[in-house]
C-alpha cells in the first residue's frame, strides 16, 4: 500500500542547533514530494518541493531537503533553527497518474525549540 | 492574490445539526481540494475538483458528506447530522493547471468543527 511515514512525532531541538525531519514514502515509482509548515491557527505553507533533477532542493527560511532514491526519503534540514521554526512538519507526496492528482500527507512532526 | 478563504473558522455544533463550510480558492486555480485534520494527525483527503467538476469523492468519510463546486469557484462542503467524531478541522486548498504550474498545493486557515 502506498504511504507516507513520517516516524518522529515530536523533535526537540535548541536554538542555533542543527535539524533533521524525517519521510520516508512507499510508492512504486518516485512521486512528487512536498514540505509544508504550519503555524497554530495558520494553514500549510509549502518549503520545498522535489519534482525532478538535483536531488537537494533550497527552500524558504533556510531549510532544504534531500531526495535519496536509494531509501525512499526525502529528509528536511536546516544547520541552525531559530525559535520561530517552531511549528508542525507535514511530509507530503504525490504521485501523478492518469490525471489524477491528490497529495498524501505524513502524520506530521511537532519541532519544540529551546532557547 | 487575496489567497484561499474559509468560513466560519469555527463552528460550534450539537450533534444531529448539519453545518456548511465555504471555500474561496485563488481566482485563477482550477482544482480545490478539501481536508480533514484531526489532532496529532496529517491532513486526510476528502475531494476535489476540477472547475465544477468533482474528480474524486470516494474518500468522503460517510454519506453524510458532501461537496459541491456549481460554478467552478467557490465549493461548500457540507455535513449532515453531525456526530461528535466530526470534529476536527476541515482544509481548502487550491491549485492552479494553467500559466506557471508549480505543483503546490495553497492552503485556506480551515475551518475547525466542534460537535457537542
């Protein structure tokens, strides 16, 4: 069956530390993939999106992702995290077929900063 | 670029009563998609459309569900006799075909239902 796994549901990092989210996907050939944030009370915001080409793609606000064929990831990184990433992590893919259209979401990660 | 609209933002329900929920997508995209959030939860598709057509309404959670787009602009998504396990919150999002297609889909803030 075809999923998103995102295996970390909460993350506690310190301020000015470096960050590392995790997906893993499981479809049968490389779907679109997809970051968003989202705030309280805000909707998602899309980071990044890998569709083809260079496997580490920059984002907004200093984050990037890598898409590793090999293990079916699409990691989210940022070197030094600021207070105000925190937020909950949505991993999301798709996989484009016959017109069809819908991303799948991961459960999500809730990052926590210290200061 | 006024962005996705929803209302209410909240809603506070008692069970057995039907609530309405309204989506205003980005004026130029042509696919809306609807969302269901629970708590501790990804988002979990509900629907979508194409202008006023409804591609996809198999994952709509019961019969009670249902969405509709009548003139390819803004969709409702309606819920009828409502039970306590409908809370949650309910995402809009829309995307655009034509012109400079990013892929990404644009969030509405949601709309988040209480039933008591």
């Amino acid at each position: 069956a075809q999923s998103v796994t995102q295996p970390d549901i909460h993350i506690t990092v310190s301020e000015g530390a470096s960050l590392e989210l995790r997906c893993n996907y499981s479809y049968g050939a490389t779907p679109y993939l997809f970051w968003y944030v989202q705030s309280p009370g805000q909707g998602l915001q899309l980071l990044l999106k890998y569709f083809s080409g260079d496997t580490l793609v920059q984002g907004i606000k200093g984050f990037e992702a890598e898409f590793k064929r090999s293990q079916s990831s699409f990691n989210l990184r940022k070197p030094s995290v600021h207070w105000s990433d925190a937020a909950e992590y949505f991993c999301a893919v798709v996989l484009a077929s016959g017109g069809s259209y819908i991303p799948t979401f991961g459960r999500g990660t809730s990052l926590i900063v210290h200061p | 670029d006024t962005g996705v609209s929803q209302n209410p933002r909240h809603k506070i329900t008692k069970r057995g009563q039907n609530v309405t929920f309204r989506c205003d997508p980005i004026s130029e995209h042509n696919r809306l998609y609807w969302y269901r959030q629970t708590l501790g939860q990804g988002p979990e598709f509900l629907t979508y459309f194409q202008n006023e057509a409804q591609l996809e309404k198999s994952r709509l959670l019961s019969d009670r569900f249902s969405a509709e787009r009548p003139k390819g602009s803004f969709s409702t998504l309606e819920i009828q006799r409502t039970e306590q396990g409908d809370s949650a919150m309910y995402l809009c999002a829309s995307r655009q075909l034509a012109g400079v297609v990013t892929g990404e889909l644009f969030f509405g803030e949601g709309s988040r239902l209480t039933v008591l």
